[in-house]
C-alpha cells in the first residue's frame, strides 16, 4: 500500500516539470513573436521615413505619379513576407508544442497505467472492473487526442495552401496595378 502514495507523487511531480517545460516553450515563442514584431516596427518606421524624404524632393506631378505608382509592389510584397513569416513562426511554436505534448502525454500515460496495474494487484475483489474502466478510458482518450493532432495537421496544410495562394495573388495585383498607373501616366 505504500508505494501508490509515492506513485502519485512521481506523477505529480512529472506533470509540474512538464508545465514548466510548457511554459518555457510559450515564453520563448512569445519572445520571438515580439523580437519580430519590434524588427519589423522598426523596418516600416524607416522606409517610410526613407519614403517621405523621397516625397519631399519630387517637383513635378509626373514624378509624384511615379512614386506613388512605385510603392505597390514593394509593399505587397513585403506584407507577404510578413504574413509568412509569422506563419512559419506559428507552424514551429505548433510543432514545438505538439512534440511535447506527444512525448509528456506518453510517459503520463506510461506511469498512470504502471500505478493502475499496481492499484489492481493491491485492491480487493472487484478492483479489476474499475481498473479496467479506467484503462479503456484512457485508450479511448488517447484515440481522442490522436484524431485531434491528425485534425489539427491538416488545418495547417489547408491553411499554408491558401496562404501561398492569397501572396501570389497579392504580389499579382501589385504589379497589375502598377503597370496600369505607370501606363496612364
């Protein structure tokens, strides 16, 4: 009897380290998301000074249709690379996350079957149907959570497509709407 104490102890000390692994990840992926966010401030805040100076130098109206005509494609396309970017940054934070919850969901599945296995062999008559209950509650749980990785991988493959398919549409009419302001100028 004294060793099932001592297994909830081992099982709640390997939840609270997993938490604080947990933790570490979301903090670490919060940290780049506001590095990259500070970087890319700080990049808008200089182009568009670099583009006012530009602005305040053009004479004519012919120019100031030249410039403003020349600022689209540039503009889409780094939006593009923003937006992925941030989906690339989102994609890993995901997969970071779902290694650790593969590996941490294991070894508690791992440790709460081994305590099940040593509650049935010290219960008395009967204790067998509870812990057989609870087992196949766990498979069943598990099933669960695999269906919903296996969801989740596929919104993320659904996602990247359009993602790809709304920056080359994008990128696209930039230079389309370009070309026909250039053209009218």
């Amino acid at each position: 009897m004294y060793g099932i104490p001592e297994q909830f102890t081992t099982i709640g000390k390997a939840q609270l380290d997993a938490l604080l692994g947990f933790a570490s990840i979301t903090s670490a992926s919060a940290e780049r998301f506001a590095d990259f966010q500070m970087k890319t401030a700080k990049a808008a805040f200089t182009d568009a000074s670099n583009q006012f100076r530009t602005f305040s130098t053009l004479q004519s109206p012919q120019e100031v249709l030249q410039f403003g005509s020349g600022l689209a494609q540039p503009a889409a396309e780094k939006f593009t690379g923003y937006i992925k970017h941030l989906y690339a940054m989102a994609a890993e934070t995901q997969g970071e996350i779902q290694q650790f919850l593969d590996t941490h969901l294991a070894e508690f599945n791992r440790q709460l079957t081994a305590y099940l296995d040593q509650a049935a062999k010290s219960s008395p008559g009967g204790g067998d149907v509870a812990v057989a209950a609870a087992k196949s509650a766990i498979a069943a749980a598990n099933q669960a959570y695999d269906a919903f990785t296996k969801a989740g991988k596929q919104v993320a493959e659904v996602t990247e497509a359009a993602l790809q398919a709304v920056a080359t549409a994008g990128v696209q009419a930039a230079n389309t709407g370009g070309g026909s302001r250039k053209k009218a100028a």
